[in-house]
C-alpha cells in the first residue's frame, strides 16, 4: 500500500510539473488574476510566517524568535541570498536565547 502511494504521488508530482510547460501556450490568464495569484502568494507567505514565529499556545511571547524572524525580514528585503537569510535568523535567536531572553 505504502508504495503504491509513493508511485501515485510521484506520477502525481510529474504530471502536474509538466503540464505548466505544455499549457503555456494555450491559456492566458487576465492580468488582474495573475495580479491576485502575485499577492496572494505573498499573503500565504505572511500568514505561515507569522503562525510559525508567534506561537500563541503557550500564552508565553518571547522575543528571541520574533526578533529572529526580524531579522530575516530585514536581509529578505534588502534581497540577500536565502541561505544569509536563514543563517542570520537562526544566529540571532540562538543568541539572544543563549543571553537569557525568552
């Protein structure tokens, strides 16, 4: 069963990645939706972001980890390589962790 899984899912996978290149040319998407897809895109980013970096659960709010995604934030938007973005969060919650901070 497991593998029969992994079989579809693959299959599932590929079809789906080959069929942007071979519809390309046959369907148009208005500009107003292509221009909701771009935001909603980047809201779907903001909401996982903000669900993983304040967790709410506990009823306890550091501020290691908000500081941390900060930081990301700042490097993301000044268009730095991903891996300076990731590395530059981690260091900085770890950091401020290793301090004392929550």
């Amino acid at each position: 069963m497991l593998i029969a899984g992994m079989i579809a899912l693959a299959l599932g996978t590929y079809a789906f990645r080959w069929s942007g290149p071979a519809l390309r040319d046959r369907i148009r998407f208005p500009a107003r939706t292509i221009q909701l897809l771009e935001v909603g895109a980047v809201v779907l980013l903001a909401a996982l972001v903000a669900v993983t970096a304040l967790p709410t659960a506990s009823g306890h709010f550091g501020f290691a980890l908000p500081a941390g995604v900060l930081v990301a934030a700042l490097l993301a938007w000044r268009k730095q390589p991903i891996l300076l973005v990731i590395l530059a969060a981690a260091t900085t919650t770890a950091l401020l962790r290793l301090l004392g901070l929550p």
